[in-house]
C-alpha cells in the first residue's frame, strides 16, 4: 500500500475523534464498533443491530442507515415479545430505507421519530408518505446495473432491488415492494425487504458489482403460517446461497405476534429460525450466519 494514503477512520457514532485519539464514550454504536475492531484486529466495516423484526441498524464506513424502523412498543394490533429498541440504539441514523408500506415495515409513528432523515424507497410510495408527514420520502427506482445509484454521503450508495411482494395489496396505502442495495468503498449488503424466493437473485452480485459482503433476509412472519410473498427459513438459506453472500442475518421473525399467542402454538416465533440455520449450513456452508437474536449486534470486517 506505499504511497496510498488511507482514508481517515471514521467511528460510525462519529462523536468523538479517533485521529485524536481522543477516549471513547459509552454510546452504542462506539461500543460495538471498537468491540468489534478488537476482536478482528483489523478495521470494522459493517457493524450491525437488529432491533427486531426488520428493523436493522447498520453502521457502514461512518454512515448510519436504518431499514423499516419499528421503534414502538407494539404495532397496531401486533405485539412485540421483546424489549422496545432504547432510543440510543437507532439514533444518529441518517438515512431510512423502506421497503414496502406494510404496517410492519412503514410505521408512521417510528418515521415521525426520525424527522427531516432521507426515507430511500419504491417511487410508487412517496406521495403517500409525503401526504401523510414524510417530507424526506425519496423514490428510486429498481433498474439494469447500469442504472446510477442514488449517493448517501462519502461513497455510500443505495438502490433498489427486486421484491416480490404483492400479495396483499392494501386499499389504504399503495405497495411499491423493493429491497435495497446498499455499497460503500468497502462492503456490500442486501436487505431483502419481504419477498418470495425468485431465481434472479443469482444476479444481485452484478447489480453490485461486487461480491455480497452480507444479505439480510426475511424467514416467517407475525403468526404460525406463511402466507404468500414471504420466505420460510429453508427458501430464505436458498436466497443466499444463490447470492453467495458472505454473511447473513435473518428477520421478520421472533419480534411480532397477536395478543396472546406468542406461544401457542408452541415455539412457532422460533423454528423458522432454527430452519434456517439447519438449511444455511446445508446449501450455504461457506457463509457465516450471524445467529442474533432482536437487540443483539454484531461486527464484520472488512
Ligand atoms: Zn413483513
């Protein structure tokens, strides 16, 4: 590397100076960071939080990127089994991606709580979101790989990807369904969105065109059966062995259920989980899966 001069390093809470090498302050994303950078000896680049469902909290080359926030104790009718997201954990995020308008996804109450932030999605959903108090809803388009990537900051840049997730359509609110690319001078992910399995997704590494550093894929959904436009665990190990993703975290399950029924019957907020554990080992073994479970963080390196 003579001669090339690193980029300065950047922590992803970005409130305090690592050039100056000034202490680090007990907020979360600086904890997981410099945990991570400890363990691996080398640089971090994806640091990540699961806040449940499929909402993820992704620290990216110093840019803060959250994917469907759910930061409310419950959804509508819809309970969450776990504990709500401290705020410390999603704030400073400066870029929203939404994949779809379901109400598990595109919660106004949690979009208000990130006022003036970027709200990246399908074009068919932002005056719906802009009518209803979402002035930074974006529409991008989901195109060719020569298609030009909507710029974040420094690098980082985002897409839309196919989704196939159309099954029920609302009257109420329209569904443009997509997931999002996300690629930095670094690393590389896939958010899924919620979508059935469709062989195109071999293609996603050329959308990229990169390899995939991590694929974030949804496995259930909020009750016992699957209904349509989804993925069980086993479809969802086949998503990312067609992808050939390096790393891959599961959601949309084990976070939302109805009054009452997080058990019965039992253990269903569970196995899909335990499937695609099983299956990801069996059509995927090279990848690693980050075995998280809602609330909990991981750290990649580069
Ligand atoms: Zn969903």
């Amino acid at each position: 590397m003579g001669g090339v001069t690193p980029a300065p390093r950047r922590c992803p809470a970005r409130d305090h100076d690592e050039e100056a090498g000034s202490p680090v302050p007990e907020t979360h994303a600086c904890r997981i960071h410099h945990a991570g950078a400890a363990a691996y000896g080398r640089e971090v680049r994806i640091s990540l939080t699961w806040l449940g469902h499929s909402t993820v909290v992704l620290d990216l080359d110093g840019v803060r990127l959250i994917t469907d926030p759910l930061l409310s104790a419950h959804n509508g009718p819809l309970r969450r089994r776990t504990d709500l997201p401290h705020p410390e954990r999603w704030r400073g995020a400066e870029t929203v991606l939404i994949s779809h308008l379901h109400h598990d996804h595109a919660e106004l109450a949690s979009l208000r709580r990130l006022p003036g932030v970027p709200v990246l999605t399908g074009s068919g959903n932002v005056a719906w979101l802009r009518r209803h108090g979402i002035a930074g809803a974006v529409g991008l388009d989901d195109g060719p790989a020569d298609q030009p990537w909507h710029r974040v900051r420094d690098g980082v840049e985002v897409r839309l990807t196919r989704a196939d997730h159309h099954h029920r359509p609302m009257p109420h609110r329209p569904n443009d369904a997509h997931g999002h690319l996300v690629r930095t001078p670094a690393v590389t992910v896939w958010a899924a969105g919620d979508t059935s399995l469709y062989d195109e997704m071999a293609a996603i590494p050329d959308l990229l065109g990169r390899p995939l550093d991590l694929a974030i894929v949804p496995i259930s959904g909020w009750g016992p059966r699957l209904s349509g436009g989804h993925m069980d665990g086993a479809q969802a190990a086949e998503a990312v062995a067609l992808t050939g993703a390096r790393h891959a975290l599961a959601v949309h399950w084990g976070t939302l259920h109805v009054p009452f029924m997080s058990e019965r019957p039992q253990g269903w907020m569970d196995r899909p989980h335990q499937e695609f554990t099983k299956a990801l080992a069996r059509v995927a073994p090279d990848c690693a899966l980050l075995d998280l479970r809602p609330g909990e963080s991981a750290s990649l390196p580069s």
